[in-house]
C-alpha cells in the first residue's frame, strides 16, 4: 500500500463491503469466513485496500445479523474465530485490512444482558441497561425504522405466554425491529462493556470499525413526542423546518466516540472508525470527524443525490467542503446492503435514494440505462479526493433482484411493513462466481440462501475475467489508475457545469487528470488531451470525439 507519510491509509483507501452471507461459502447456502479468504487473490486483483466485513456475530438472523447475541463471538454458520483469525492473517499477508462491523445502538432479545434484564424485572439494575418504561400506552409516538411502534410491551412479546413475565407491563425501546431493543448508553456499564469488545476484535488485529447508526446511541430522556419521519441511509431532517428527532444526533454521542478513539489510538498502527450516520447537513455530519472522533463519515449525500449534473456538482463541493474544515477526508459510496444497488437504481424514470426494493409488479429499471450510468457514477466517485466505499458485487455489474418472489423474502422491513415495502433482499443476492457451475459457484452444493435472478450465469466472475470489455476490468482499469496516480490525495475542482455536462480537475501524483462526466448532455474530448480511462469499455475515445451521454472518461494532457 503506497501512502504519503502525511495521511494515514483509510484518506484515501477504497474499501470494499463484504456481506458474509451473499459473498461466497465453503459449505451450503450460506456464505462463510473462509469463503471470503479464499476469494482473497480475487480482491487483491481488484485493487482494494480494505475488506468491511457486516456482521458475523452469533445472531438469531432475525435482521441479517445486526441483531447480535455476542459481540465476541463468530456465529458457527459463518464458522470459527479460528477461521476469523486466519482471514485476517492472509488478508493482511496481502497488504489488505479488516473492517468490522460493530452495532453498539441495539442487540438481539436473545442477548444474554436482555434475557438478564427481562428475568430480573421491572425496577431492577439489568433493565437500565436498555429503555425500560412503566406506561399503560407506548411512552411516545415514535416509530421503528422497519415500520410499526418503537416500542414493545414486555408481556405482548410472543414468548411472554407461560413465562415470568406475561404480565409485565413495561415497555421496551426498539427503533428497529421488536427482537432488538436499544441499549440505554447513559449507563456506564454499557460503555464499559463496549470498551471490552472494542479492544477484543483489536487484540485480533482487526485494522477498523464501521458503526452501526452511529448517530443513534444517545436519546432524549424526555421522550418527548415527534412528528417526523425517518428512513433507512437518510437524515431526520426534510427540511429546515422540521425539529431534530430526538433518538438521533444528540450531543451526547460526540462523547462516545472521543472515548473509543482513544482506545483506538493506544494500538499500535492506523486504526480507523467509520461512522454510519444519517444526519443532515453535511457540517452537522462532518462532526462526527473531527479530530479526536471518527475518521470518516458514509457520504449518504451522495448515494442519495438523483443524476442531475448541477446537483452532482453542489454535493460534491458542499461534501469536500465540509469535511476539509474538520481536516478529515470525504467519503464516497454509492451502494450498500441497505439500498437498492446503483446498476438499477439509475435506470429508475426517477433517480437519488430510490425505494426500498423494487417487486415484479413495479415499474421496473432501464438495465442499459442503469449500467451505463453506474459505470459513469463510479468513475466519477473514483476520481474524487478521499476514500470510497464499493459494495460486493457492483464491479460485476450487478443489478437489484427485481423479481425475487415476495415468498422467499427475509427482511423484517418487508414483515413489519405488511408488504407495502419489499425491503432489501434484493440487494443482498448471493455473488455469482462460475457461469456453468450449480447457484453460478457461490457454494460447492450449489445452494444459495436466496435464489438468483435469471441472467446471473452472464455476469459470472469468470466470464467477466476474462472479458477486456466487462465492467469488472472496468473496475480493475480505474483502481489501477486512482493508486497509480494518487487520485484520492488530489486536490479537486470544478470547471463551470453547463448543459447537463460535469467537468473537474484532480490535480494529483499523477498531474493533472481532467474528469468529463456526461449526466444529460454529450460532450468532446478536449484538444491536447488523452482519454485513459472510460466509463464504457467498449469505446476509444480520442481528442474531437463525442463523448455520449451517460459516460464518465479520465484524462491527460498529450498529443
């Protein structure tokens, strides 16, 4: 890994998410650690620098994992701490860091500090360590993120019937899903208990932390009620006029994280943090990043903003902007496990955020369309100074499963919802490895947790290795080029945007690389330029060319 002494490598490191239960796996229908080591080679070749792997912690898998029953533990489905320990051996061997996911604002009901807390009673110590409430109504009008009341009776649990407890009245915090109830952070015990497993997966040698709703830890003890609503990788804020939402970016968690950057920085070694937080506006996000804090912030900004040029252009300044006051590097990313992936996303008649999940019965995404804007979106993410966050499956080009059967669905978004949201499984859709082997290779019985879409086989990993026009080579060319070059530790501005097309200037190791991202308009390659990169393989561009619409092209000065 080449770094300038100045910045430590997550500036301007792309880190690539793994989903451990989509990725690939050794044994059945399930992803697993090994899996993922022996895919190492895989994203070495790619170019990554870093791995974040989701949650692989024991788990009833009532969310997917973020509701965790051991925070010091590998759920066996996924394997061994062994096999953890070995991934992040060979990981390392090969100059690649581990990320792991933490989620420090609720665990699972199975918990061990839950099932103390519902044992022990109303009144008692264990149930401070979560929000407790004695009410005969829900103690407010908020709501859960995946629908429905924040809040669960004790005794309305499914397995209060025959128990101690089915006449408990209390009520329960849970701004997700009922099976995981939010962890009271005024607690000291709470905080020290996290000390602990920070310092736990540190020991392990683990390089970084991505926080689960970072923003969320800390509550308004009033309860007080609110009108506003909040959804999945998105602010509380719609606009100027709406009150902050009281269970999110509360002053108190600055204090949380001063705290862990300290036990990060008593390691030996560049350890990081990575906050997910949904908080609006860019200066309120970037404070999260100030120096004694995290070190980087997801730019849900960005993944959100519809494929508008002027638009495109005011995100990204107010973004590098934002987080150049508090001296830390913006943060780039445009899919992950909790959004519709990009390749479809932009083939939508309306673009940004999009919805959660898309069904056969909904208009459905322009798949050229989509890929193309994709590929142009990434080319452009990856020209930007900082760090950038790519998710499994997106350098094969993989679109949203569109028409996965509402049978097979696991999210509890899609339950609590009672079907009005599809939710996120078609997101989360085992990786297709070999185009002619059983579930195209993700595991050695051909099994898949949830089944493929058709067409998968054509976008196999192998089939696109070995195609010098596929979007995997496309990806394998720009990470190529961004490390070459040092585009993340560039210093960029902007030309001024006209009919529809972007034009900026990285000025980096590499000099300086012209980037023409044309988001409605075509445009021409510039005289005494030469294109090194582009967004559609299938194309070369020279000096005069038009450069259609939906592309995104790198260059230099030159003959």
């Amino acid at each position: 890994m080449s770094a300038r002494p100045s910045q430590p490598w997550w500036h301007h490191a792309v880190i690539y998410q793994v989903y451990p239960r989509s990725f690939a796996s050794t044994s059945g229908a399930v992803g697993t650690l090994e899996g993922v080591r022996q895919k190492l080679n895989y994203l070495q070749q790619l170019g990554v620098d870093a791995i974040w792997l989701s949650p692989f912690y024991p788990s009833p898998q009532r969310d997917a994992g973020y509701d965790v029953s051991d925070y010091c533990q590998v759920d066996p489905t996924f394997g061994t701490l062994a096999h953890f320990d070995a991934l992040v051996e060979s990981a390392h061997a090969r100059d690649i860091r581990i990320v792991i996911d933490l989620v420090p604002n609720h665990t699972s009901d199975q918990h061990r500090a839950f099932q103390a807390a519902l044992a022990a009673g109303p009144g008692s110590a264990q149930r401070d360590w979560y929000w407790f409430v004695d009410s005969e109504q829900p103690p407010n009008n908020w709501k859960s993120i995946f629908g429905g009341s924040a809040w669960t009776q004790v005794c309305q649990r499914e397995d209060a019937a025959g128990s101690p407890w089915e006449d408990d009245q209390q009520w329960y915090l849970n701004l997700f899903d009922s099976s995981q109830p939010d962890l009271n952070w005024d607690n000291p015990q709470v905080r020290e208990y996290f000390d602990q497993v920070l310092r736990f997966w540190l020991d392990r040698g683990v390089d970084g932390f991505r926080i689960d709703v970072a923003h969320g830890l800390v509550k308004d003890r009033s309860l007080p009620n609110w009108e506003g609503e909040v959804s999945m990788v998105d602010g509380g804020e719609d606009d100027a006029d709406t009150t902050r939402a009281p269970m999110f970016d509360q002053e108190g968690v600055h204090e949380i994280y001063r705290r862990w950057n300290a036990i990060l920085a008593s390691y030996p070694g560049e350890r990081m943090l990575v906050a997910e937080a949904w908080v609006d506006p860019q200066t309120r996000l970037a404070r999260y990043v100030r120096n004694d804090e995290m070190h980087q912030a997801f730019n849900f900004a960005f993944l959100c903003c519809p494929w508008q040029a002027q638009e495109l252009e005011q995100t990204i300044t107010d973004s590098l902007h934002a987080f150049r006051q508090v001296g830390r590097p913006a943060t780039w990313v445009l899919s992950n496990h909790d959004v519709v992936r990009h390749a479809s996303r932009l083939g939508l008649e309306e673009t940004g955020k999009g919805p959660n999940g898309i069904r056969a019965r909904e208009p459905q995404p322009d798949a050229a369309l989509g890929l193309a804007r994709a590929r142009a979106a990434t080319a452009l993410m990856l020209s930007l100074p900082g760090s950038a966050y790519l998710y499994q499956g997106e350098e094969l080009g993989l679109p949203e499963h569109t028409t996965l059967e509402d049978k097979w669905r696991q999210d509890p978004a899609f339950f609590r919802t009672k079907g009005a949201e599809a939710g996120r499984d078609g997101c989360r859709i085992p990786l297709p490895w070999a185009h002619d082997a059983a579930g195209c290779g993700f595991s050695p019985t051909g099994e898949t947790w949830l089944p493929q879409p058709p067409g998968w086989a054509e976008l196999a990993a192998d089939l696109q290795s070995a195609d010098t026009g596929s979007t995997l080579n496309f990806y394998r060319r720009a990470l190529a080029l961004r490390r070459d070059w040092e585009l993340g530790q560039g210093e960029w501005s902007f030309q001024p945007c006209e009919g529809g097309v972007l034009r900026g200037i990285n000025r980096c190791e590499g000099g300086e690389v012209l980037v023409i991202t044309t988001v409605s308009a075509p445009s021409v390659v510039p005289s005494d330029w030469v294109v090194k990169l582009c967004s559609d393989p299938t194309l070369h561009l020279r000096a005069g060319d038009e450069i259609p619409v939906n592309t995104t092209v790198w260059c230099q000065r030159g003959n």
